[in-house]
C-alpha cells in the first residue's frame, strides 16, 4: 500500500504545494486534498493509493484528472514531456472526471502495476486535477487558463535509497536569501528539513527552519534561506551559515557549514526598491 504524507491544503487562498502545484492564481472552489505527496514501495510489481478531495465551498466543483511525468530542477518542479523514471505508462487511476458538490468529498483511486524486468529504481508521475470552469477575471473577461494542482506520486520498485550531500551555499541579490545547494546521488527522492544559524562573526543575524523541500533521486535542489525578514538591509561582507539537513522521519542528520561572502554590488542590488506597479516608465 502506498505510505501517504497526511497534510491538507486548501487552494482557496491561492498558496502553492510545497512549492508545486496550483497554477493559474487563485483557485474558484476551495478544495482541500489530503495526501499532498504519496510514496510507495511496489510489492510485487503492484502498488495502491487513494487521494481524498473534498469541497468546502459554496459551488460545485468540476475537474478532470490526468498524469505527467516531472522532474525537479534546482529552482523547483517542473513537467516533463518524457522521464527514464516515468511512471504514467504503468498507472491505472479513476475517475477520469470529477464533479463534487459542496460539503462532499470524493475519491481517485489509484494502482500502479510494474514489469517484473523493469530496471530497479524510483518511477513518478504528478496526478493533476484540472478545473474545467474558466476563471473570470473581475473586469468580466474570460480567461482559458485554469487553475490546477497535484499530488506527486513516487513508487520505488527494488532496493532505492537517497545519498543527500550540501555543496554550496551563496548569496542570491534578487531573492534576498542563500541559495544551499543540495545533491541526491541515490536512487530515491527525499524531502529534507532545513536547521539553520547565519553569523557574522560572533554575531548571529538569524536562525530557523526550512520546511520539507524534495531533492529528487539522481538530481539537485536549492533550499532556500531567508537572509533577512522585512525590510532589513543587506550589509555586504563574509557570514557563516550553519545547520542540518534531517530526512527520514528525522532519523538521518547531515551537518553542514559555509562561508558566505555578499559583495558591495550584491548588497546593494539586494537593497534596490523594488519597481512598483504603475511606476514604470511609458
């Protein structure tokens, strides 16, 4: 049976799974899905999984549901035409199309059946549930673009295992935080948390955690550290970042530790008051 991450995330407020998957801004109906990730080791060949929607709003909610393949890149999730490690072509799941009306909940059952000569190792694919009514934007017009979201779906089939390293970690000016640099050289995807201590010197400018972020089997991802909250200048100069990376329900810890250096330019872009609508030149 598939393992299920229990979390529930509502699309109502237009907020983005773990970093992943509602597009289109604001979804119409508020729909809460749970589980947000399923992971699964296939037994012989076979693996099962339910995802759980249900309606809280006030209209009946219409989708379809269909599978891609995806990837992360080190900037975050990204579909793919076609993956090595593509699980679509061996998914069974139904229904195809939902109608839900308010205060139900419905269900997509899933099934994955794997070849017994297929390669060991970790096979994914995100199912999507697509609105199939437009989003009218306030001035009346009608848009085609839907809002969607997704549940990434791992089976792992033999013997998988993640290998997380920390390469590097700089200074990103736009973003104003620090890009940490994590590698997965395994077989298998995880989802570390982040502790982090950033110092300069003896004084420390700030500490806290980073939420699970998915570092995919045989790929990188960057996590990202605020440098600062608010409106706090950026001072250039050389700071040391600190911390842990824990996976694995906790029980797998790897210490990392960096020095960061923030040049003048660096501090000054990440200083720059940002552009504010309207106030473009015509």
């Amino acid at each position: 049976m598939f393992n299920k991450t229990h979390k529930f995330i509502s699309y109502f407020s237009g907020c983005a799974l773990s970093t992943l998957v509602l597009f289109a801004g604001i979804a119409q109906a508020q729909v809460k899905v749970s589980p947000i990730v399923i992971e699964a080791e296939a037994k012989k060949g076979q693996a099962r999984g339910i995802v759980q929607l249900t309606n809280t709003g006030d209209k009946v909610y219409r989708a379809r549901v269909y599978a891609q393949p995806f990837t992360y890149t080190q900037n975050g999730f990204k579909t793919v035409e076609s993956s090595p490690n593509d699980l679509t072509p061996y998914l069974i799941f139904s229904p195809r199309e939902l109608v839900i009306q308010p205060g139900q909940t419905r269900q997509i059952r899933m099934n994955s059946r794997l070849l017994s000569s297929m390669k060991e190792g970790e096979y994914r694919a995100v199912i999507f549930t697509e609105s199939l009514d437009e989003i009218k934007q306030q001035e009346g017009k009608t848009v085609s673009i839907k809002p969607r979201f997704g549940i990434p779906v791992y089976v792992r089939h033999g013997k998988t295992s993640p290998n997380l390293t920390v390469k590097s970690a700089s200074f990103n000016p736009q973003q104003k935080n620090i890009q940490l640099l994590v590698s997965n050289s395994g077989s298998a995807s995880a989802r570390p948390q982040a502790e982090w201590t950033l110092k300069q010197g003896e004084t420390q400018i700030g500490t806290g955690e980073v939420n699970n972020t998915t570092v995919i089997a045989e790929g990188e991802r960057y996590i990202l550290i605020p440098f600062s909250n608010g409106d706090k200048q950026v001072s250039a100069g050389n700071y040391q970042l600190s911390g842990n990376l824990i996976w694995g329900d906790k029980n797998k810890k790897l210490p990392f530790q960096f020095d960061v250096t923030i040049s003048p330019e660096q501090a000054a872009a990440a200083n720059k008051p940002k552009e504010q609508p309207g106030n473009r030149n015509r």
